[in-house]
C-alpha cells in the first residue's frame, strides 16, 4: 500500500520553489561576477587574432539550446486568434477554445495579453509552455502551445485544466533557473575562451578542455532544474485543477493517459512490424505509424489496421526499384536498421514486460467515459485502488512504474494522488 506521506503537499512543494528561486538568484549574480572577472582576465588580443578558434568556441554553450529554439521558431503553428472563423477540432470551434483560455485566465487573475496562445498541428497528446530568457529578442517562441490532438481529446472542463497547467509554468511557479539566459551565454563563453588560452591553443586539447568547460557549467547548471521539474509539475497541476475543478482535472489525466497509452501501443506494433521484415527500416516504420494517426481518440484496431495497408503497400512499391532505388534501398535500409535495431528491440522488450505487468481496471472501477466529468464518489474509489494497489499499473506506459523515479514528469498514477491529497488546498489556492 502507498503511504499517504509519499505524496508531496502543496505547501511544502510551494516552499522548495521559494528556495530553489532564492539561490537561482544568488547563482545568476554568481555569474555576474564571474563574467566580468573572467573578461579582465581573458587576452582579447589573442582573441582578434584568433577569430575562428574564438568563434567555435563561444558557440558552445548557445548551440546546446539553439536548436530548440530554430524547432519552435519553424513549428507550424498559428495564434488562436488567427484561426479560420470555420475552424473546429473536436467539440471546439474558434469562439469556444478563445472563450475558454479567456475563463481560465480570468480564474487564474492572468492576463491573456502577456502571453500568446498557439495552436500546432501536432497529433502527439500535448500542450506546452515556452519561456526562453531571451523572450524580448525572441518574442515570437514564448508563450503556450496546444497540440490540435489535445483539443480532440479534451472536455472543455479538461482543456481548463490543461491550459491552466501551461499557464503556472508562466507565471505563479516559473522556475527562475530558467531564466538568466544573457548572463549564462555570457559566462559559459568566456569560461569556454578562458580555458583554451589556458590549455593552449590554437590546439586540439585546447579545444577539447573548452568544450568540457563549457558543457561541464551547462550541467551543472542544469542539476537544480532537473531537481525541480516534478515539484514543478505538480505545482501547475494544482493550478490547472483551481481553474477546472479537482473533478474535471482528474478525469482529464485519464483522458490523456488512455490516449498515450494506446498512441505507445501502436509505435511498438509499428517497430515490431519493422523487426519481422515487414517495413523497409524503423524509421520508414515510425513515419507511417505518424501518418496513420489521425486526430481524436485514437481506435487501437482501426489504426493498427492503417499501419499494415500502409506497410504492405510501401513494401511492394520497394520492390520495383530502379538503380538509383536499389542503391537509396541498400544503403538507408541496411544502415538504419543496423543503428536502430537494438534501440528497438530494448524498446519492444521494455512493452512487453510493461504489458504483462498486472495492471489496475480503472474503466471499471470509475465507470469511465470519455465524455464524462468523474464524480467525487468515484474518483474516491480509483484512488483507493490505487493506494492499495502499488504494484499494479495504472496504464501501459514506461513512465508509470513507481520504481520509476529519475524521470521529469511525474506518472499519472502520483499526479492523480496528488491533486486528491491536495484538493482542499487546490480549491482554497489564491493566485
């Protein structure tokens, strides 16, 4: 049986941000003073006769995060606002997704004119938020994203709490490691600079003794946010849950973990068709899993069927190949699977084991339906079950295992637990 006290409160979680805020802040002034030591100390002559070695060098620390950034930045995506007046997804049409980020933000006492809201086309279950500490020279990255399969999914209740949820990242629980992104450029470069003209350089092992300086602060740096994230995670469910209801928040984590376990269910069936010959390579495997997702609750049967028709036909257009073709074919096959095949296979292994794991009837237990706020008396029942119940599963997912913990988001089994823990806290939250 899991002990009540292994569910975290919401006033101490409150209390460790507050901490970890307070020192992020001493951390930044740290680095501060550090940049502007370290550029006393660094030969800047050397520097503008050395242009290339200090140009490399200096990217370090930014080509960790740049990438990120360019993804977001490309990511089709569009401002709720902007959208088609014929637009619809799921049960929401324009009016309606505008009406309910307006009532969640007004519950929440944010405003929606400090951050924009984007709808991507994404069929993975998600929303996210972005806050970049370069956000006034990247304005356009900050702010919430709704993945369209999201909306498919989620009540209006539950698209509450979602939004809410993104919204705490933003505001009322912002992890300040986060930011100072200036000031962490500025510092991991000239460290980086520092310690090639320390080791020597121009040189190999110059170069090599700035790349460990350079990546050795950045995971340094990123030790407390790691720290963090559960606390942090747990935090802004609590605020999803003030804007929606503890009911209607919890019923959508059901939601959303039934979604991700059958979308889970048909990556490895895909990868299992791959190992038995029955796509090109994994990654042709992967692409047509993707293409046959479709937007809405996902139907395990009809969808596993896409996928067959789908590799049944891509293996047969193989099969009339051209020179070229059969070269594309030999090579990108043969070296895909040759890299991805034991990835895979510990990947099927890893579902397989999940799968035979004994695992909690929560449909039954609830009386589930998707469509559905769970009422108190039944939420009470599954949370019992799943005190009771530790060894049991809550869904087919690899992030569910209780023994699970080095992991940055909490399993929907401890986010269930902790909103119930916390409801009355939740319920009495002021912003």
């Amino acid at each position: 049986m899991i002990d009540w006290n292994q569910i975290p409160e919401q006033k101490h979680l409150i209390e460790r941000l507050d901490r970890s805020n307070r020192l992020a802040t001493r951390w930044h002034t740290f680095l501060l003073v550090g940049s502007v030591v370290l550029a006393f100390l660094i030969d800047w002559q050397w520097v503008a006769d050395e242009p290339i070695y200090s140009l490399v060098v200096l990217m370090l620390v930014p080509s960790q995060f740049l990438p990120s950034v360019i993804i977001t930045l490309m990511k089709k995506k569009k401002r709720v606002e902007e959208l088609s007046e014929a637009f619809r997804a799921g049960e929401f049409t324009k009016p309606m997704l505008l009406t309910v980020i307006r009532e969640t933000a007004q519950t929440l006492g944010v405003d929606t004119r400090r951050v924009p809201f984007y709808l991507t086309r994404d069929k993975d279950l998600n929303a996210y938020a972005v806050s970049v500490g370069l956000s006034r020279l990247l304005p356009s990255i900050r702010g919430v994203y709704i993945n369209r399969q999201t909306l498919h999914v989620s009540s209006p209740a539950g698209l509450k709490a979602t939004i809410g949820h993104e919204l705490g990242h933003l505001f009322p629980y912002e992890l300040k490691w986060h930011g100072g992104w200036l000031v962490k450029l500025c510092f991991g470069g000239l460290l980086a600079l520092f310690a090639l003209q320390k080791i020597g350089a121009p040189s190999a092992f110059g170069l090599i003794g700035a790349t460990a300086a350079a990546w050795g602060f950045l995971f340094l740096d990123g030790i407390p946010r790691k720290q963090m994230s559960q606390s942090i995670e747990f935090l802004c469910d609590g605020l999803g849950a003030k804007a929606s209801g503890i009911e209607a928040a919890i019923s959508d984590l059901l939601n959303f973990g039934n979604e991700c376990q059958a979308q889970y269910e048909l990556s490895i069936a895909a990868l299992k068709l791959a190992s038995q010959g029955k796509a090109i390579n994994d990654m042709e495997a992967m692409k047509i899993y993707e293409e046959s997702l479709g937007y809405g609750p996902t139907d395990v049967d009809s969808t596993m069927a896409r996928i067959h028709e789908a590799m049944a036909k891509e293996k047969v257009a193989k099969k009339d190949l051209s020179i070229d073709g059969l070269v594309e074919f030999m090579w990108k096959g043969n070296v895909a699977d040759s890299n991805l095949a034991e990835a895979r296979d510990r990947l099927i292994l890893l579902f397989e084991q999940l799968d035979q794991s004994p695992q909690i009837q929560w449909k039954e237990i609830s009386n589930w339906h998707p469509d559905q706020v769970l009422e108190e008396s039944r939420i009470s029942r599954l949370v019992q079950e799943l005190l009771d119940h530790p060894e049991k599963l809550l869904f087919v997912l690899p992030t569910e295992p209780l023994e699970n913990t080095d992991l940055s988001h909490p399993s929907f089994r401890t986010r269930i637990l902790y909103l119930w823990k916390n409801r009355r806290e939740i319920e009495t939250l002021r912003i």
